[in-house]
C-alpha cells in the first residue's frame, strides 16, 4: 500500500489496524481481515472491537465476504475489499463505492445497484 500513488503514509496501529494517508489528505482507518469468510456477524466483531473503519480489507485470495455485508458496508460509507479492489478504489474520493466489474454485473443482475 506504501507504494500507491495515492498514499502519502501508512501507520501501523494493533489488531491488524493502519491509519492510512492519502495525497489528498483523507486519512482511513483501515484493517486487514486474515478470515476464511467475512459477515456481519465478524464485522460487528470487529467494529465492536475496534471502533469505526473507513475500509476492510480481505487479505487472501481465498476468502471472501458477503453480499449483504458489502452492500451494508457501502451503505455505511465503509470499504470492504480484497487487496485489489482496495488499490483501485483509492484513487476514488467515495472509495466505499468501488466495486469490481464482476462485482457490479452481479450486483446489478441482482437487482442491488
């Protein structure tokens, strides 16, 4: 994440936290998931644990999250990703609305955007 051209600095905090800086000077508390499956049952874990997030991030190929919770995430403004997805929506001011091409025909077939 250091690297993005849209991120000024990235602070390690605990419990899998960053406080992550961008150019424009927006500042996120981002953590990074290390979790097979992420819902809303780990999220409100989570945020229960550790305060308000502006992004999650699921770290492995592997894993994944749901539906429901990307969709309350974004309704929350909160960015819920895997890596990839995450570096793309940085260069996005409304981050949390970042969503992949496979992510927004699904969404979309579904009825959900």
């Amino acid at each position: 994440m250091r690297t993005h051209s849209r991120v000024r600095s990235l602070e390690v905090l605990n419990d899998g936290r960053y406080r992550l800086t961008k150019t424009d000077g927006a500042v996120l508390e981002v953590f990074i998931c290390e979790c097979y499956s992420y819902g809303v049952a780990e999220y409100l874990e989570t945020t229960g644990k550790l305060g308000r997030l502006d992004a999650i991030i699921i770290s492995s190929n592997w894993c994944g999250y749901t539906t429901d919770l990307k969709m309350q995430c974004r309704d929350e403004r909160v960015g819920l990703f895997d890596i990839r997805d995450f570096m793309a929506a940085l260069n996005r001011e409304a981050f949390w609305t970042y969503l992949s091409d496979w992510e927004e025909k699904r969404f979309k077939e579904q009825g959900l955007i």
